[in-house]
C-alpha cells in the first residue's frame, strides 16, 4: 500500500517536505490509516503533523467518545490535537438545509479556522477510492451535463493552502487492512450501515454488485474523474473568454446582455458553460429548482432571431431574446435599471446621452447636407428650445410621405428594435412636444413650413455600447 499511496502522492504533487499538514481524523478506518501513513512520513518529510477532529453531536455520547478517542491516540503517537463539538441540529434548522450538508459547511468552517490559526500548508482527509466511486454514481443519479459530472478532487485550494487526498488510490479493503495490520483501533459510526442517506445506499446496495463486475472500478472512476477535471478546466477557461468579450453586465452585475449571434458561432460545449457562467454572475446562489430544463429553455430561446421572446427563470430571473439581442435580468425594480431621461438641448449645445452617444446642436447654412445621423431644419418651423428624452406612452409622429402618423411603439417594432433598447431611445421634440427625430430611424416632418432665417443642424455621434 505504501509505495501505491506515495506513487500517487508524486504524481499528483500532494506533499512537499517541511510543510504543516493538518489530518481531518474521524476515529474511523479510513482516518486513522491517514493519520499512521502520515506519521509514517513525518521524520523523513519534515511534516509538522496535527490532527483535527468534530464530533457532530448526532450520536450523543458515542460521537463525543470518538473525538476522545482520537485525542487519547493523539497523545499516545505524540501528534498535537484539536477537536470541536458542533451543533448540525440546530444549523441545519435555521439554515433549512439537509443533516449531511449542515454538518459538511460547520466542519469545514472549523478546518479552514484551524487551516488559518497554523497557517497550514495541506488538509489531509482520508477519502478513498470507494468514496469517489460512490461520489461519482451519485452524480451519475442526477447530473444532466459533463460540467457537473465531477468527483472528488485529488487536490484543491483552501483557506491558507490546499485539500489533499492521498487515498483515492485505493480501496476501503486495503485501508482496513493497513488497520489490522498496524493493530490500529477505529471506531465504526453505526450510522454508515443505514440506507437514509443517499451515499449509504450507494454504498451498501449498489457498489458490492458493480465490484462483482469489476473489482479495479476505483482506479478506472478515478482516471475518469481526472480526464472529466482536466477537459472541464479547460473549456471553463475558454468560455470564460467568450463571455468577457461578447457579454456586458451591468447594475452590478444583476443584467447582462449579448448579441446572440456572438454567441452561437461558437461550440455548443462553449455555449453551455458561458450560459452556466451567466447565471453564475447573476445568482448570489443558484437556486435549488435550477435544472437542465432550464438550460434547454435558454437554448430554445437562444434559436429565435425574430420578435420578442420571454422566460421567467427561478428566483425572478427574466430572459429575453428580443431581435437577438439577449437580455438577462430580475424582474424587481432595485435590479432593473430606470432608462429614462429628459434633457434640454440648448443652441449652440452639446449633450451627452446614457448610451454613450453624443448629440450636438448648431446654428448652420442652410445648404448643409442631410445624412442618417444629422438633422437640419428651420428655427422658424419650431418652437425652442428643443428637448430630448425617451419615449412616453402615446406618442405618435409624422414624416413626409406618410399619410397621417404613426406611433413610436410600432416604429421602433417595424424596425426590429429589442424590447430592452426601446424604452432607451433618444426623441427629439420642440418645446410644444412635437417629435421632430425618432434618432437613426425617422425624421418628423415640422408642421409650420420651412422659412428663410436661422437654420439648425442636430449632429449624433455614436458612442460604444
């Protein structure tokens, strides 16, 4: 067993010599075996060894009798210890959580303390190779992508350094054995044997019919957890990429939209991770009611290139795919960004407008040319000063050749605006409300005729949305 486990300690860069490791000791096989191996190592490595202990207060005296045990073996083999009682009832009671996850983030909370107080370098635990074939069936029961089809990591970062997993390697059996062996005591938590929780009916029920088949599974689940880690790491890398430079997030990042187009010239395996990193950036915590069929929705609506589509996600997130343009936001109005304005143009003026363009307004000849993004008419034809704002309910206009007028709402439709650039769009109007200027879209025919005199020119300049 050693030269397996010390091979994989290599090769995954799990140690490192001169270093203080804590070892998470349950008073179980699997811990106990952890805290020998590594003591094993200590003179050789120059570890500084402490063992870190929780009694979960589930099994009364019997589990604070484990944390006691552990310390008395402690002392006994002269490693320093540190052992906390927590209470997971009323966690999990205030938190509305399950006892298996309650008692997972109390545990964990107390290592990452104890990780900080001795600056430590690793936090060892004894998960073995049945715990990542376990982790990974229990993934396969409800995981409905590769991106949360993951197991237990060989190593990770955390607190002032890094989880470590020496055991994967190798089998529940072997480390039983390492016990009988070194005539190593453990204490057996009598709770594994009941199928309540989800990992003990794995556990009990399915992994002695899969070992019938394939007693080496562990080392062929923990190659496939490893290639899943490694392909994973870098396609998240990759959307990461795509996202910071096709999609724009504001109000802190509560809206984000893109061009959907941007999107969709990329891989699918792409597209899903940069919508898995969306929601990432948008939910403070994914929603528990957040599904695969919520991803299928998004891409459903990720096909449409025509009007406006609309879906409620959980927790009030809004999608909308409005002429391709996605938008992603809640639906409260502290999330939702207030686009209107109201400003007045002064002659000779300058304005800046929200979306980053600029609007100029000048005295000039009259025989200066008309282009999309300028407006020339007759100071006579209106009444100043001029205003510029965003649209308002009713709002009509007309322009030469059209027989009466129309309202804006249907311009803006007619023109393919999205829904979420609509209530944003710059109007100009005389100070009687007349709308002169629909801004790159439709210019208003005044009702007075054009007369000799002082003529104006309107001067847009994009800015970058």
């Amino acid at each position: 067993m050693k030269k397996e486990v010390l091979t994989f300690i290599k090769k995954n860069q799990l140690l490192r010599e001169n270093t203080t490791v804590l070892v998470g000791v349950s008073g179980g096989p699997d811990s106990m075996a952890l805290l020998h191996f590594l003591s094993t190592l200590q003179h050789g490595w120059n570890l500084k060894l402490i063992a870190v202990s929780v009694d979960h207060q589930l099994r009364g005296e019997e589990s604070l009798a484990d944390l006691e045990y552990v310390k008395g073996i402690c002392d006994e083999w002269g490693i320093p210890f540190v052992g906390t009682s927590i209470d997971v009832v009323s966690y999990k009671k205030k938190n509305g959580i399950s006892t298996e996850v309650a008692a997972r983030e109390l545990r964990y909370e107390f290592f990452k303390k104890q990780m900080e107080i001795f600056q430590a370098d690793f936090l060892a635990l004894g998960h073995h190779g049945d715990d990542q074939v376990e982790t990974m069936l229990m993934k396969l029961s409800r995981a409905a992508s590769s991106s949360s089809f993951a197991g237990i990591p060989v190593r990770r970062e955390f607190a002032t350094g890094n989880i470590i997993r020496p055991f994967l390697c190798i089998t529940k059996d072997v480390l039983e054995a390492y016990c009988r062996k070194h005539q190593i005591e453990v204490r057996i938590d009598p709770t594994n044997y009941e199928t309540e929780y989800t990992r003990n009916f794995f556990r009990n029920k399915v992994m002695p019919l899969i070992k019938e088949k394939n007693s080496n599974i562990h080392n062929t689940v923990q190659h496939l957890s490893e290639t899943l880690s490694e392909d994973e790491q870098f396609l998240r890398k990759e959307a990461e990429i795509v996202v910071g430079r096709i999609v724009k997030f504001q109000a802190g990042n509560k809206l984000a939209t893109f061009d959907t187009k941007l999107l969709k010239n990329h891989a699918r395996a792409l597209q899903r991770r940069a919508y898995h990193l969306i929601l990432n950036y948008l939910y403070k915590d994914l929603p528990k009611d957040l599904s695969y069929v919520h991803e299928e929705q998004f891409f459903a609506l990720l096909q449409r290139e025509e009007g406006n589509v609309r879906l409620d996600f959980p927790s009030a997130l809004k999608l909308e795919n409005s002429y391709g343009r996605m938008s992603l936001y809640f639906s409260d109005q502290q999330t939702v960004p207030n686009h209107s304005y109201h400003y007045t143009l002064n002659i000779p003026g300058k304005l800046d407008l929200p979306d980053g363009s600029t609007i100029t307004a000048n005295f000039v000849e009259k025989n200066n040319i008309q282009e999309n993004l300028s407006y020339i008419f007759s100071a006579e034809q209106v009444t100043l000063p001029l205003h510029i704002r965003t649209r308002e309910p009713g709002d009509r206009m007309s322009w030469k050749g059209l027989s009466g007028s129309k309202k804006l709402k249907d311009i803006l439709i007619d023109a393919k605006i999205p829904l979420s650039e609509r209530d944003r769009w710059p109007v100009v109007t005389d100070d009687q409300g007349e709308i002169l200027w629909l801004i790159g879209l439709k210019k208003g025919k005044p009702k007075a005729p054009w007369k000799h005199g002082k003529t104006i020119q309107l001067y847009v300049e994009k800015g970058k949305t």
